[in-house]
C-alpha cells in the first residue's frame, strides 16, 4: 500500500503499458490482460495505458478499443518530474484543445514487447518522467533488445555464444550475392538462423538449410529490422532461466522447451499452444547449476533488473552452454515460461507481480538518493 498525503493507506496506482508500434503488438495484449488480472485489487488500482500501431497513446478501456476497435480518449505521459499523472487529450478537428489528468501514477509496469517499448525508449521517458518501472533501465532494455550489441557484450565478459555473424539490410538489399558469398566463407555451416536484431517472440525468424532459404530468409529479417542476425544452428536443447532482482538476482529452476514444430517459433509460443514445456527441465544437477550461474552472469553484464527471461542453448552433442539472448520483457500469458517457471520455483503469479512492483519502487528509490547536481 502506499500511503497518501494524509498519512492514510491507499492502493497503490499502476499504470500498465501495452500495446505498441511492433510486431509483438499482438503478444503485449495478451500479456497485459494476463497481468492485469491477476493484480491484487485490495493492493493495486490498475490504470490501463493503450499504445497502438501508430504510436497513439490511450486512455480509458484502452484494451476493448485496441482489441474490439471501441472508442478511446487519446493520452499522454509528460517527459516532466513535476507531473506523475496520466493525461487525457481533448481534441478538436485533430488538434490539441486542452489536458486533463487521469490518475496520479506511482508506478509503471510496462509490458510491451519489442521495439518501441522494450528497447529503452519507453523507459527513457519514464526516466525524464521520474516515474518508477518494473523492468530493466534504458541501458539494460537496449542491450537486451539488440542481438549483436548483446552477443557483444556476452563476448566481452567473456561468456559463451554461438557463431555469428551482423547482416546490414542495406548491404543486403544492394548486394546479395556479396552478402551470401561472405557468409559462405565464414566458419559458418548449416542449418544456419536469420534473425531481425531488434525483434523477439520469434518474429521474422527463420531456420535455413542452404543458400536458397538462406536467402528468403534474410529477406524476411530485412522486413522487420535494418540489422540482421545469421547464426549458427547446432543440435541443440532449448533452456530457459527466469531472473529476478536488480543488483543481487536470483534465478529460477531451468525450464526446457521441446517445440514440435521445427524449432520454437511465433506459431509455437503464441498459437499452438503444442510446444512441450518441461519445468524443470530433465538435466544433470551440475549442469542445471551451471546454466541458471549462466543467467545471472548475462543479467548482471548487461544492467539488467527487476526481471528478465535468459535462453539459453545445450549441445547435444557436446555438452556444451551458449547464451542466447535476454528478454526483458519476457511474455506473461497463461502459457509463458517466465511466470511457469517462478511458479515451479515457489513464486506463484500473484506474489511474482507483487515483487516486480517492489523491485520497481526500491531501484527508483535508491536512485532518488543519488546527486543531481554538483557544486564546487
């Protein structure tokens, strides 16, 4: 609860951001009906908080008017530490006529999934805003966001990833065959993984056997991303690790996906519902140990907190450990992994938000302590 100017115990406000201008816009929604549901009403009064594909902020029943095409106010959150409030536009012929406050904010649990929401831009307005978030800061969520930046990153502190290589959609659209001949060349075999850098529930991804998929499948990438990751695939197993914290995280039970498709992609995570889930997963003791030490290590490189969903990838045939990627803002349907293995960890649902908001409001708070200006 968090107390108000009266000294007397009030809920505390929780604006939840969803939607957005990306491809997971679909997925966000799905996320966010899923939180917002499952936040305790006696603890939290939920402000919902549309974005949709346009980038137009919305107030009131934003979910019906971006899932049912309902009628909505357009809103605004002001980049000012002065001003905690949701604002509601009043607009006449398309033009800005006044503002009026929604609700007081106390925290933001933004789920947005992809570019424009989990890549730092959302979190560098509620920076400029002064307004507590669940999730990593504008740093961690960028890093996390883009493939290469983190393959670089893991590489740099020395952790393990796969093969790889940076494909620029502009090199690829004006020179292919260049392109396709300079990977031919790399120490590269297939199957190989196109990828758009900045993208993830699997959107735009695609598994190539030769030159020819290959080719499609940086053409895919491209429609999504100017950069594009080719990866090397190997005969791998699928393993997830939920973290939670900021600067001592801890991390869940490991989590293995076996998808029944060709390998897990946006129709397995979000349509089929027919991937096998283990939690936990079936390994050694010492490689489970291994794996979640693993997740920490990627977590803590990139300054990441409040939460994150690390995958990571074992080779079947050597044992070996690669880290995939982190996501930020990892999904939160019924059918997630990262609340699933929480919950297979002794966090259930209910008290795992709890924990992301209490997370939220003590990383800001400590932030508040820190100096803001320096005189000599």
């Amino acid at each position: 609860m968090a107390t108000g100017r009266q000294g007397i115990e009030q809920k505390i406000r929780v604006g939840v951001i969803f939607g957005g201008r990306s491809g997971e816009h679909e997925v966000s929604l799905h996320s966010a009906q899923s939180v917002m549901r499952a936040l305790n009403p006696e603890k939290y009064e939920v402000v919902p908080i549309g974005i949709d594909k346009h980038g137009r902020w919305l107030a009131g029943d934003a979910m019906a008017a971006l899932t049912q095409g309902h009628a909505s106010q357009p809103a605004t959150l002001l980049p000012d530490p002065q001003s905690a409030a949701l604002l509601q536009v009043e607009e006449v012929e398309h033009r800005v006529a006044g503002v009026t406050a929604v609700a007081e904010l106390d925290v933001i649990f933004p789920v947005l999934h992809g570019p424009y929401g989990e890549d730092g831009t959302v979190q560098g307005l509620l920076e400029l805003a002064n307004l507590p978030y669940v999730g990593a800061g504008v740093v961690g969520s960028a890093v996390g966001m883009d493939k290469a930046i983190f393959k670089q990153v893991m590489a740099a502190n020395g952790l393990p990833v796969l093969a790889w290589r940076l494909v620029l959609a502009s090199q690829w659209a004006k020179q292919p065959e260049a392109v396709l001949d300079t990977i031919a060349a790399a120490e590269l075999a297939y199957p190989l993984f196109t990828k758009p850098a900045n993208l993830g529930s699997s959107v735009g991804i695609s598994k190539c056997r030769n030159r020819a998929e290959l080719a499609a499948g940086l053409d895919q990438a491209a429609d999504y991303d100017r950069r594009i990751i080719v990866e090397q695939g190997i005969n791998g197993r699928e393993l997830e690790v939920a973290v939670l914290g900021n600067d001592h995280p801890t991390a869940s039970v490991v989590g293995e996906v076996r998808p029944r498709r060709d390998f897990y992609d946006y129709v397995a995570k979000y349509v089929s519902d027919d991937s096998e889930l283990l939690i936990p997963a079936p390994l050694a003791p010492e490689v489970a140990e291994a794996a979640r030490a693993l997740a920490i290590q990627a977590y803590q490189a990139i300054d990441c907190a409040g939460l994150g969903r690390v995958d990571l990838l074992l080779d079947k045939d050597d044992g070996t450990l690669y880290l995939n990627e982190i996501n930020t803002i990892p999904g939160f349907t019924h059918i997630s992994m990262y609340p699933k293995l929480w919950e297979a960890t002794g966090v259930s649902y209910s008290e795992l938000l709890d924990r992301l908001i209490d997370l939220a409001m003590e990383r800001h708070e400590e932030k508040e302590k820190l100096k803001k200006s320096f005189e000599v």
